[in-house]
DNA sequence: GATGAATGAGCGTTCATTCAT
DNA sequence: AATGAATGAACGCTCATTCAT
C-alpha cells in the first residue's frame, strides 16, 4: 500500500471511529458532522470525501458491526462439539447475548436501524453470515419444513433474540436480561 | 363545556390531527413544527400552549393509538365466544395484525417507538389494557408460571407479533404478511 | 397603520436598502446575504421572512428602480409642452439618459437583468409606464403600422438607448455619453 | 509539434470543450471547476495550469466563439456578389442572425459578456474581424461622416442586432425572431 | 388565551485552491 | 507536467423558541 493509500484509510478510519464513539455516547441525533470530523482531527470537506452523510456512515457502521457480531459468534460456535443442533443454536445465541450484554451501547445503536434487510444483505456478501443459515438449515433437515419456511423461523428467531436483548438489556424491561434469558431459551427450545 | 373550553379543546385536537398526518406522511424527521401548525390553521405560539416539543406530540399520538388499538381488539375480542383460550388468544392477535396491514402508515410511526414501557403505562391506565392481561393470566391458570412469567411470555408474544407486523406489513420482509401468519401462529401455539 | 405593520415596513425597506447599496458597491456575487442583514440590522432569519433568496430582492429591486425612473420620466414629459411627438419622445429619452448619467451604479446594476418581460409587466401593472405605450401609440397613429409594430419600434428604441447608455456612461466604449447622443438621436429621428 | 505539446494542447482543448459544453448547458452560475475537470478527463490540478479561474475560460470562450462567427460570416459574405454595400451589410447581419438561431445556447452564453470592448479587441488582433470595419468605411465613403462617427454607427447596428437577437431567440420577446427582422432590417436601412 | 414577527445559533454542504507526490 | 486528496472558509438556509401585542 502507498504512503497515499495508507493516508486515505487512516482518514477514513479515524472518521469511522469518530462516528461511532458519538452515535453511542450522544446518540444520532445530537450528532453533527462538525462533531464527527472535529473528533476525527480533519477537516469538515473530507467527510464528503467518503461518506454522503451522517446516515451514510450510520449504515456502513451499522452493516460493519453487525457483520462483525455475527461472524465472531459463528466462528466460535463451530470451533465448539455439540450433541444435537438445538445445543449449538442456543450456544449462538447465547454467545451473542452475553457480547451485547458488554457492548450496550453498541446495541443500542443497532438494534433501532437493523433490519432483516441487512442481515440478508451481509448475508450475500460474506461468508460468515451464509454459515448461519447452512448450520441452520441443517438442523431442520429432518423436519417436513421446504427452505422458506426454515427461513422464515430463521427471521422470527432472530427477531424475538433481538427485541428480548434490545429491551432487557437497553431498558431492563420487563425483567433483567438474566432472568429472561431462561424464558427465552424455552421459548426458543418450543419452536424449533 | 364552556365556550372558551370547547374553543382550546379544538384547537388542540387539530394539532393532534395536523401531526399525526404529517408525521405519517411526511415523516418525523421532514415534519417542523411551522408545518403542523400551519396545516391546524392556528398560530406557531399556540402550539407551545399545548405541547412542549415535536417529540410531546408524537409521544402522546403513540399512546393514544395505541391504546386505541388495543383497545378495540380486546372489546371484540371479548364480544365472541370461544372454545379455549388459544382461540382467544390467536383471534386477538389476528385483529390486531388485520387492523395494522390496513393502517400501514400508522405501524410505521408507532412501532419504532413503542416499547414495554408504553404498554405497561398503559396498562395502569387504562381499563381495557388492563383485560389484556386478565385474559392472559386466567389463559395460564392452569400451567405452574407464576406471574412474573406469565408476563414474560406475553412480553415475548407482543414483541413477535409486533416485529413480524413491521417486517411484513411495512418492509415485506422476509415475506408477505399473510404468508407469514401461518408460522407465527403456529410458533405462538409452541410458546403457550 | 398598527405599530406591528408599521415596523415590519421598517424592516422590509432596511433590506432593500442594505441589498441596493450592496449590490452597486459591492456587486451581485460579491454580496452575500449575511452581508445584508448585517448592514439591515436585522437577523438572518428576518431575510428569509420578507425574501425568497438573494435574486428575489435583486429582481424586485430592478423592477421597483426601473418603474421609477421611467415613472418619473414620463411625469416630467407630460408636464411639459411639445411641437410635435418627435420632440416629446427625445425629451423623453433625455430625461432617461440625464438621469441614469447621475446613478451610473444602478445603470449597472438594473441593465444586466433589465428584460423586455420586466417592461411589459410594469406595464401592466403601473399606470404611468402604460402612459408611455399610449404617447407612442398617438405619436404613431398617423403612419400605417398596426399596433404589434409599433410596439417593436418602440422595443428597440429602448434596446438601443439602454445599450448606448451602458456601454457609454458604464464602460466609456465606444465613446463617452455626451458624444454619442448626437448619432443616438439622430438614429432615432431616423427610426420614427 | 512534439509529443508533449501535442499532449498538453490535447488537454487545454478537452477543458475548453468541457467548459463549453456544461456553460450552455447547466449555465456558468452551476457549473463548478471539478465538473469542468470530471468532464475533460483531467485532475483538479491540471486546470489550474491553463486557466486562472472558471471566468477566465468563459472570457476565452466568449472570444473565440464571437470571433469565429463574425470571421465565418464575413468570409461568407466576402464571398458573394452585391449590387450595394445596403446589400452586403444586411446579408452579413442576417447570416449571423440565422446562426445564433441554429446556436441559441452559445448566443445565451456570449450575450451577456459581450461587449464593444470584447469586438475592439477581435478587430485588433484577427484579420477579419478588421474587414468588417473595413466594409463598413467602404460603405460610407461617400457620406459626410468621419471616422469616429462611422465607427459609432457600427457600434450601434451591432449593439441593436444584438439586443434583438438576445430578446427575440431566447427569451422570445416581443416576438419571434423571424416577424422581428423585416422591422430590424427596415431600421437598419434607415439608419445607414 | 392567542398571535405571528423576529430571532440567531447552528446545520449541511460546496468548492476554489493548495501542494506533496 | 500532472495528479487528486485535503483543506476550511464561506455559504444559504432552517427552525425551535420567545415575547410584545
């Protein structure tokens, strides 16, 4: 990489970093751009030298992070042995909990803009995430269910995961997230 | 109702309305207080009579709303008969879903911000929200949750339902709604 | 007039004022709105409230300046006693140029954006300019033109004197004012 | 010419063009220096090699394309035969007149900053511009006029020639270019 | 209670210009 | 000679909020 090259990414990486540090701790909307590249230590012209605007860097946070979430998970599930598939899908699962358990504010960011769109998004792009519905897909091989279906079962998982984390964890309602997390398992255990 | 009484309570009734046509329309974000006044025909210092800040309004539209829904459904709800209390349950809940698909607009604004903490007040203030959970816990009677759980589970049911309603009905994602319901009804039989 | 409309004419004639004296001194691109408001006394805020941008001053500017001196000159002329209509139209014209020698920066600043649509709509609008049609259609009313030529006559008698005046009293090209009227009226004796 | 100075007029020609181009098109006010750059194919940098700033390519263009068509009509009229100079002056005028009409965007361009200032220049450094002048004295040889008025002449058929192309082809007032030319014509032969 | 003119901080965005490569 | 990333002053414009009437 040139001396030209390794600037540029370090520009953008600062500007990354800068974002995502006042999306979590002032929120987006107390959020300007002035703030960004004054944090960022560049000028304000070469935000729009990357970027289209705050929700530009906003998206590509959100797609980075999620991306990122979801690919630790996986890579540390499959390094895992299981006796059946729901032990492995609630290991996941779990996995990802106790992670935004930690990273609140991160979770907080996600959560309001993450969308089954996106998940299907970065599951096109990267290899990771299209792991995810091959493990899951594999446990529901001796069900009557067709692929659609699994999918959909998939999305409601997942949903239910995130409003329970979203809620527990961000606003601590209607219980701790460690005293819901049982229900949730059972829940989860219930439908698949 | 005196005539001055009767005068403030329009006036304030068309700024409810004005808002809640242009945040639906327009959005949160595109709507300025100067247009909703404007669309009430009453003046920009009026508004300040009634409502602290655009965020006021929506705040109290969301409640009304959705107290408004909730309520309707568990009126008719409780206008039929049923065989248990899972046909209860799956007829309310198909109420709510039919009502929403045809208020497309009206989702899109409450759902990113309805949360537990909406409901619960709710739920303290208003009589018929209040049935909600009456039917649910004599619908558990017989199981052995207490009823901390009991509001656990029905937690998780209304933030299901309330993710496939958004998904479906206003991203159409990951399918049709109606494609959809098959499967959320199949997996709220599993939780109850 | 209340105390509120009449502090309001206040404030609408300070931007007038400010933009006029600007935009001759300084230039059209070279003004800035902030520049404005600033010599106003009045804040950025109020512009927008009386304005749509910064060519919506300039246009209502040229238009208002130009029907006044026309207004003006056409007063003058009527008050005075003519030969013939030959005399009356370079008295006329005279006026014109005398007057526009003395403001050499509103010649500069109205003839750039002086268009014949801005005549015909003063025309419409300004009882004195539509005096001018009528002086010109009386003068005419002997020759067998009909009345769509007689206003193109009339037409590029004012292109042609408002040509020489900015190229002569702005730009000195091709030769000062009081050396170019001779051939300018007699091209016009010719014209008519 | 060399490789190098066959690549940097290469370059030079591709902004002129590209300037040419986005001014007729988007107009001055809206076109930038990294549009002119992006449509030319050239770095930022590179303009700033040729050109002082965007007004300065505007003013070039104004004098090459002004003194391209006044060459190309001159030559044209040099060409053919005429019983007067009455003749030959109306078939030079009319010959630029129809070709502002075929080129309304480059007459929009180069009206505004034409000026006798801009022609004086073209007469002294291009040979043909220097034949209208030379036409024009040919013609009035027999009348009592000396030199200087002469030129005022010039300058006066040129200016109203002008103003009337400008009005009548693009902003199509007062009338259409083609029923105002039988009376610009008239007026002309009355003038000389 | 109701008005709406006035405010001005603050926003996103542009873009001519520079200069190390 | 050519590049194009970086700059940052400057801009137009918005809009929540105030307050004299």
């Amino acid at each position: 990489m040139s001396k030209v090259q390794k600037n540029k990414k370090e520009k953008e990486d600062s500007l990354y970093t800068a974002a995502y540090d006042l999306f979590t701790t002032k929120g987006i909307h107390n959020t300007a751009i002035s703030d960004i590249v004054k944090k960022a230590g560049v000028a304000k012209g070469t935000f729009y030298l990357y970027f289209k605007d705050k929700y530009d860097v906003l998206d590509k946070i959100i797609l980075n992070k999620s991306t990122e979430i979801l690919s630790i998970a996986i890579k540390k599930t499959n390094s895992e042995e299981f006796l059946n598939f729901e032990g492995k899908l609630l290991y996941f699962i779990d996995y990802i909990i106790e992670y935004l358990k930690e990273n609140k504010l991160l979770l907080k960011l996600i959560y309001k803009d993450l969308s089954w769109g996106v998940i299907k998004k970065a599951y096109k792009d990267y290899k990771e995430i299209n792991e995810i519905f091959g493990m899951f897909e594999e446990g529901f091989k001796d069900s009557n269910l067709d692929k659609e279906d699994i999918e959909k079962v998939l999305f409601m998982i997942i949903e239910l995961t995130g409003s329970v984390c979203y809620n527990c964890i961000v606003l601590n309602e209607p219980a701790d997230i460690d005293k819901m997390k049982p229900i949730l398992f059972n829940t989860i255990k219930k439908i698949i």
